[in-house]
C-alpha cells in the first residue's frame, strides 16, 4: 500500500508536474494510435490543458484551499484556545541542498508561515509547552529534521528554547501526530491542545488527532496567500503561485480520499 501511495504523491497529483508528464505522455501515445486515437488525443489534451489553466487561477487556488479550511479557524483571542497551555507546531515540510560538505537546510514556505503562527500564539496564549513536530522524510540525506529547523526560528522570534519539546522521528502527517500525542502523553501534558497548520493541511491533522484522541483546537496559519495579492478581474489571470496553491490543495484531496478508502 505504501507503494502505492507514495506513486502517487510522485506523479499522480493534478497540478504538479509528474502529473502533466504523465498525462500529456499518455496524451501523445492515444494521438498517434490511428484515426479514432487521433480525435481522443485531441480531447485528451484539450482537457489537461483546460484544466491545467484552471489550477493556475487564483480564484480557483483559493476556492479549494478555503473548502478545505471552512470548518476551521485561527485563533484570535485568547479565550478561543478553550484553556490549552499546550502549543502543538506541525512542520509543512523542509528541503535540503548539499554540494559536496556544503549544505543547506532551509523550511519550506508552509513551515514558514507555521513557524509565524506559532510565534504570534506564544505570544497570545504564553503557553507551558510548545511542541514542535517534523523529522526527515528521507534519512539517508543526511538532513536536518524540520522539527530543528523551526525550534531555531522561534528562538530567533524570541520563544524560551527551554518551553519546546521536538518531535523529529516522523516521516508524514499520520506519525507527526502520532509521536505528538504520544510526546504528550509521556510529559503529562494537559488536553486541549492548540494545533498549528496550514489551511491545506488541517483537515488532516484534525483528523488524525480524532483517530488518537487528542482534543485539539486548530489555529490555521495567517497571510499563506496563493493569488501573488491579485484582485477583481486579476485573480481570473493564470499564476504559477497559484498552480502551486492548487497542487497543494490536490494533495490534501487525495490524500482525505485515501485515509478514508482505508478507514481511517
């Protein structure tokens, strides 16, 4: 199953580009399989290309990531964190770059915009813990877990060192919660908590929190815009920023959709 899921997150994900290799690939072969082929070619690539314009609209961007956020809000005062002196930070993700014994290792902009949440709600809320969640997808890269990555910039964002506890062995959503929860259980740390992420993401973690039972109040992340700050008619011109808001929302999508065939 894990095989198929992660073919999946490599090529089949509407928006990205394994997913137009593929189709358009797919695309080209039907166009030259004869006369018939030569029609449904046409179709076929008619299609990818409507619907790749579509993705890169901000309107559209914005309208599945606010579908997915809907139910779930940021926190803005201080009684809508019902209580919780528990931060929870899930890390959006990381990248890593080496050349040789150089390297770098940098948050992506999710992770960013989820570091600054959570530095706003420590502020508000001067919560006892914050726990920081995200490891290495990959450990053989040798890179640095995301977990790290975002401690050290809620340091510089003046955030106690000493008030984060780091979860930094997860590869994906299901085990950041997972070792979450279980972080929390292990320091006797009171429910609810408060849980950062993005609007994409949410559902998700939400979910995940429910199948371990964690109560949670989600605080999504502010000013994650993916329209380039394009109004009126302009948010009706395609945008590569938006092609990217789309994917991410596709993502999420797909990935809902199989926790769910799964039962979970």
């Amino acid at each position: 199953m894990r095989i198929i899921a992660d073919a999946v997150k490599r090529f089949l994900i509407p928006g990205s580009g394994g997913f137009l290799f593929i189709v358009f690939g797919a695309g080209v072969v039907i166009l030259n399989s004869g006369p018939f082929g030569m029609l449904l070619g046409r179709i076929w690539l008619t299609a990818l290309l409507a619907l790749y314009w579509l993705l890169s609209l901000p309107v559209v961007a914005n309208a599945l990531l606010t579908n997915l956020q809907r139910p779930y809000g940021t926190i803005r005062i201080a009684a809508e964190a019902q209580g919780a002196i528990v931060l929870v930070v899930i890390g959006n993700g990381s990248v890593h770059y080496a050349s040789g014994a150089f390297f770098v290792n940098q948050l992506t902009r999710r992770s960013v915009h989820c570091t600054f949440e959570a530095a706003r709600l420590y502020r508000l809320l001067d919560p006892e813990r914050i726990v920081v969640s995200g490891g290495v997808v990959r450990p053989q890269s040798g890179a640095v877990p995301e977990s790290e990555l975002i401690r050290d910039q809620l340091v510089a964002f003046g955030v106690p060192a000493d008030r984060m506890v780091l979860e930094s062995a997860s590869r994906n959503t299901q085990e950041q919660i997972a070792n979450a929860a279980d972080l929390i259980a292990t320091h006797g740390l009171p429910s609810p908590v408060v849980v950062v992420t993005t609007a994409a993401h949410v559902p998700r973690v939400m979910r995940c929190c429910a199948n371990r039972g964690l109560r949670a109040v989600p605080s999504v992340t502010l000013d994650l815009q993916y329209d380039d700050g394009r109004v009126g008619w302009r948010r009706w011109v395609p945008r590569a920023a938006a092609l990217r808001g789309s994917e991410s929302a596709m993502y999420e999508y797909l990935a809902l959709t199989w926790a769910a065939l799964q039962g979970r």
